[in-house]
C-alpha cells in the first residue's frame, strides 16, 4: 500500500512568483501530483501530452479549457484533454491543487 497526508506535502516553488509542483505517486499508468498557485499569480502552463484531472483542495480561482472559463473552489473537479490550452486565472485565494495525469507525467 501507498499512502500519503495530503496537508503534509510541501510543493516546492518551481518560479519566482510561487508556483510549486510535486509528483507524489506514480503506477504504469496514472501519476498524482500536487500543485500550488499563490494568490495573484499567473499560471503560465503549456498544454500537456498527458490527460489531466484537476481536484481543488483550497482556494479560488478560475480556470480557463480551450475557449471556456470556470470558476473553481474547494471541492471543484476539472477534466482537461490531452493537448488543450488551459491555465489557472483570476486567482484570488492560493490554490491547492491535486493533479491527476493518465498515462503518467512525463515531467
């Protein structure tokens, strides 16, 4: 078994304005990661090659797939397709969020 305490992981920044990312678990074919956008920051991410779920744990923001915008909040579960523009905006509570990716993150 596998298990992690979700509160306990510590996404290390990745750029000057806070982004942090961690890769956590990974199996032959799905991966689980844990992002971070602090509030008021821009999410500058470039289409992956890997489907996405996205799982908010805290904060709020907006997300915009392809041409639509949504608003997400705790709670809030968002699929996005392999190869499709889509970034975090609006971000006005740091965002917590849970990354799941099928086939695994390549990085």
């Amino acid at each position: 078994m596998e298990a992690f305490e979700i509160p306990e992981l510590n996404p290390q920044p990745r750029d000057a304005e806070g982004h942090g990312y961690i890769d956590f678990l990974a199996s032959e074919k799905l991966s689980v990661g844990l992002a971070i956008w602090p509030k008021e920051t821009a999410d500058r991410q470039r289409p992956h090659r890997e489907d996405e779920v996205y799982y908010v744990i805290s904060g709020r923001g907006t997300i915009r797939v392809a041409d639509e915008d949504r608003a997400v909040q705790p709670g809030s579960l968002v699929f996005v397709a392999a190869g499709v523009e889509h970034r975090f905006h609006t971000i006005e509570e740091d965002l917590r969020v849970l990354v799941f990716w099928a086939p695994p993150h390549s990085g």
